[in-house]
C-alpha cells in the first residue's frame, strides 16, 4: 500500500504491471501502475525523471502526423453496421463546443500540448486567435507547417511568450495524463486565464468498462507515456487540490471504440504484450490479453451510464473569484 499523491491517505495499492512495447526499453522492465481506493486516481511509481519521460515518445508517435484520420476503403458489412448502431448511441459532447458557451467575439485561446495542431487548427478556423503549446519538435514544426503559432513548452514549464491572464480559454487535450506533476501542471495553466477564462481539460476515462475489458491492451492506457490515469472522481479531485473550481463535467468517445482500426490496434497490442511476457518473463499482468468481443461490449454500454460508456471524461473549471 502507498500513500496516495492526490489525496494523500495510505490507500493505494499495486493495480497493473505494464512493460513499454513501444520503445522497448530493457532497462525499466515493467512499469508498475497503483490505484487509489479512496479517490480513484491511478499513477505509476515510481515517478521518471522529465529527461526519461522525453525518452519515451518514439520518433513515429501519433502527434507528429498532420491528420489522424486512418485510410482504408470501404468496411466489410457488419463492422460497418457495428459502427453504424455504435455512434447512433453516442452523445458525446464536442470538445470545441466551450468556444460558443464560454467565448464571445474572437476569443484568445491556448491549447497546451497541442502536438501536430488538429485542435488548434479547428480553433483558429471556427474564429479564434489560437497559441500553441508542444514539447515535441517534430509535432511543433507540423503545427507551424499549417500557420499556426507554437512554442516549446509544457504545462509544468510553460514558455515565456505565452503571456499569463491573457487567454479567454485554455485547452488541454489527452495532455495531463502525461504530465509528471499533474497538479503543478494544472496550477500553472490556470495561470493563463483571464478572471472570467475557463480551462478545459479531457483525458481518457479508466473507468469506462471498454478499458476494464481490455485491460492492458487497452488502447488509451499507453504506458509510460500516459504516467496518471484518472476517473470522473479522480480528475474532479485533482483539479480542486489544484485550486480551481469545477464547473461542467462531460464525456466523449463512443463510436470509435467500436471501429476496426481501433480493434486491430488493441489486437496488436495484445499480441505484443503476450509476446513481451513470453520474451522476457516480465511478471506484467496478462489482463486483456484475450480478445473481447465488440458485440458485446455495445450491448453492455448502448444503455449505460456515462461513466462506464465513454472512453474519455472532461472538465471545465476556473479560477475562484
């Protein structure tokens, strides 16, 4: 049992043990992942250091590309019916909604961790004067291909040419679960905000039953980059002990979960992690190695509640007056 980062009671204990098949580096084994009974934050322990974080990104990751978007022809019936029925149950709340809700005019907007400027991009056209934020090069020097303004930076240690209060909304998108310090990086952010800015932050959500039933191979779990994993309660929590006010909490991502592409990468990564442990004899945990079935997963999530159905949670919160 540890002591838990976010609310500090003794009540964190060991959850998964991950090996990193993407850099594949013999040197940390296994990552070992705790889960706090009481509030729900999950994290791996022991901490890196930022230089071996930045070790961990290879040169293909998915930031750096301009699109996301996976090519193919057209999908076998029922995979296409699957998705079909998949996203008529899907409510997922747009996270470029905050700019009608919370902005007027042409809102000033910064988007932290903004990897290749997809979001950012989508920003700057639906009004907005948009700055970036990457840590990564190569996903920078993307950004900029398209026009857009990014710095070198992180939420920890934002750059010094994004100026603080002076931002309508701050975005940080599938960002602070990379974060070594989330709660530092989130008092820092709030900093950017003008008195009346709100801060929006989404992460995946790991309490969802498309992550329980997957486990490991969950696609979104991504250890070690991925170093916190939070839940509705967990995110909520860290953001209060960070000082900022909770306003809305919302979910995305259902239909996506359901597609072939996202089914053969988590098939992909259920070969390598079994590959891994027959390797090197690892001791990480063979939760998720076995396929589930996608059918079943709709039927168990059509109906549910948000929590369990959404493969992310969003909050926006801001400043106290």
């Amino acid at each position: 049992m540890r002591n838990c980062p976010i609310c500090a009671h003794a009540s964190a204990e060991p959850w998964l043990l991950v090996p990193d098949i993407v850099t594949s580096s013999p040197s940390r084994g296994a990552y070992e992942l705790f889960r706090c009974r009481d509030c729900d934050y999950g994290f791996v322990d022991p901490r890196p250091t930022p230089e071996e974080a930045r070790g961990f990104y290879p040169d293909n990751y998915y930031t750096h590309a301009p699109n996301g978007r996976p090519a193919g022809g057209r999908l076998p019936f029922p995979d296409r019916l699957l998705h079909n029925l998949a996203w008529r149950f899907d409510r997922s709340v747009p996270m470029t909604d905050a700019l009608g809700r919370y902005c007027a005019g042409r809102p000033r907007v910064c988007d932290i961790g903004c990897g290749s400027g997809k979001l950012l991009g989508l920003m700057r056209d639906a009004g907005a004067d948009v700055v970036g934020v990457e840590i990564d090069e190569k996903a920078r020097n993307t950004a900029r291909s398209l026009g857009l303004e990014v710095y070198a930076g992180t939420a920890e240690q934002l750059p010094p040419e994004v100026e603080p209060g002076t931002f309508d909304l701050v975005w940080m998108c599938h960002v602070l679960e990379h974060c070594i310090d989330p709660v530092a990086g989130l008092a820092s952010v709030s900093g950017l905000l003008k008195p009346s800015g709100r801060l929006v932050v989404e992460v995946p959500n790991n309490e969802c039953l498309g992550m329980q039933r997957s486990g490991i191979a969950w696609r979104w779990l991504d250890v070690p980059r991925h170093l916190n994993f939070f839940t509705r309660k967990s995110l909520t929590g860290v953001c209060r002990l960070a000082g900022l006010e909770v306003e809305t909490v919302e979910f995305s991502g259902y239909g996506r979960q359901f597609h072939p592409v996202w089914a053969a990468a988590e098939e992909r990564l259920r070969l390598a992690f079994a590959a891994a442990n027959a390797a090197a004899s690892t001791g990480a945990s063979t939760r998720g190695v076995g396929a589930p079935s996608r059918w079943s997963l709709l039927l168990a999530t059509a109906g549910a509640q948000a929590g369990r159905k959404y493969d992310s949670v969003r909050v926006t919160v801001r400043r106290p007056a």
